[in-house]
C-alpha cells in the first residue's frame, strides 16, 4: 500500500456516528448573571512574571463569554483571551473589573491576595 491510500479513513465499523456528532457533547447550563458567583484574582504564575487578572466561576456559554470579555478589554484598554471557560485580562484589573461585572448583574469578589 502506498501512503496516498492510508490518507483515506475507512471506517469498517462505527457504534456512535460520526466523529464531529452534536449528540456527543454535553450541553452548556447558562445561567443567568445574577446566579453566577465569580472569582476575580491577579495571577502571576506560569507567564513569565507577568501579572493577569483571572475572572473565574462562569456558567455559560462561549458565546456569552467572548463578548463579556471583549467589553472588558475595552474598558480596561488592555488585551485578553478566554481559556477553559475562565476569562484573562492582561494586568492587574482586579477592582475595576468587580465593579464592571457588578454593574452588569453577576456577583463578583476579589479572591486571593
């Protein structure tokens, strides 16, 4: 056999479907802000010394959590990301984010130090 053919994926037998089924994958409870307890901490570790603000604790989609984040990024002016259902923003935001998230609905306080 030549390696052109091993490139086409005969499936001989397969219990479940398809690789990519909707079926699978277990559905995301979005609750509502007011429900959400949120952490909020600054956090230094594993990124090379330099400090994020780490916002933990959500329920609820990415959908709703790249958009929360994008508005926090421009109120803070700075930049961030969504990372297993946590969001990061770059530097030490902590109060004016609690205040932000306060203002939106969810119940968040300053975790840590």
């Amino acid at each position: 056999m030549s390696s052109s053919n091993s490139s086409n994926k005969r499936i001989i037998y397969q219990e479940f479907g398809n690789e990519n089924s909707a079926a699978l994958e277990r559905p995301i409870l979005e609750l509502p802000p007011q429900q959400q307890n949120l952490k909020v901490q600054a956090s230094r570790k594993g990124r090379k010394g330099k400090t994020v603000t780490v916002i933990s604790g959500f329920q609820a989609k990415p959908e709703t959590l790249a958009d929360l984040v994008k508005q926090l990024k421009t109120q803070c002016g700075t930049g961030g990301t969504v990372k297993d259902n946590e969001i990061e923003i770059q530097g030490d935001h902590k109060q004016k984010i609690v205040e932000i998230l306060t203002k939106l609905g969810y119940k968040a306080k300053i975790s840590g130090g």
